[in-house]
C-alpha cells in the first residue's frame, strides 16, 4: 500500500469520526430535524395499474381546454411530443378498455381533431376531484410535521 493511500484512509476516518461526533449533538440533531421533509404522489389506478397521474391529468386537461381541439396543441401545452401524447392516450385505452377521447379526420389544417369523450371527462374530473383531497391531507400533514420538529 502506498503511504498517501495510507494517509488518504486515515484523513477519511478521521472526517467520518467528526461527522459521527457532530451527528450524536443535539444541536445537530436538531438542526437535520428542521430540514426534514415529505412528498406525496397521488395517480388513479384502474384493476391495480395506473391510469392518469399529474402528468397525464394535464394531457386530458390541455385537450379539454384546446378550442381548436388539437393534440399537438395539447401536448406542445405539456411539454410532450405529439408522438407521446398519442402513446398516452393509447395506454389508457389499453388499461381500461376504453379510449378516454374523441377522434375526429380533417381538422385545421388537414390534420384530424381530438376532444375527451365522457369516459375521458369522468377520469379528469375524479382526478381533480381526488387531488384537491390529497392537497388537504399534505397541508394537513405539513402542519404535524411542523409541530413535531
């Protein structure tokens, strides 16, 4: 073993024996308390698989809220490729069984239209619906964090 080797592994022990002295002070402790924190991920599930978490949520919203009822509006909306969005859509449909939207040929332009048919409007407004309710057990749960540290 070569000596700055040696002296690399005692420099380590030596930072890692601070770090455990520094740990066991209650100030330290305290300290680290204070920076704890939680997230919460909500999705709807359908037989057990997941069907529409936020990202997908707000595919459904961008194509609800899309006068010109364009999915590459939508997805340019979320940051998605047409080619995505589309996969998305496709991938509810094989989840559930039934397509969340409305296709329609010859849009603006030529291309065709999409819009949300009710099985789609039915999982955005649960979603919705569900969501509100988790953001009021993550308050909930900020303020029991915040009493106990």
């Amino acid at each position: 073993m070569i000596l700055s080797d040696v002296y690399s592994k005692i420099n380590n022990l030596y930072q890692l024996s601070v770090f455990m002295i520094n740990m066991n002070n209650p100030q330290n402790i305290l300290e680290l308390k204070k920076k704890i924190n939680f997230g919460l991920k909500f999705w709807l599930k359908f037989e057990d698989i997941s069907i529409l978490g936020k990202g997908w949520a707000n595919l459904l919203e961008a194509i609800e809220k899309d006068e010109i009822k364009s999915l590459s509006k939508a997805a340019e909306k979320c940051n998605y490729s047409y080619k995505y969005s589309w996969n998305i859509l496709k991938r509810i449909e094989n989840r559930t069984g039934l397509s969340p939207v409305i296709t329609h040929k010859g849009g603006v332009g030529g291309g065709g239209t999409v819009e949300l048919n009710e099985w789609g409007k039915s999982l955005l407004a649960l979603y919705k619906n569900m969501i509100e309710e988790v953001f009021i057990l993550e308050k909930k749960l900020e303020q029991k964090l915040k009493k106990l540290y």
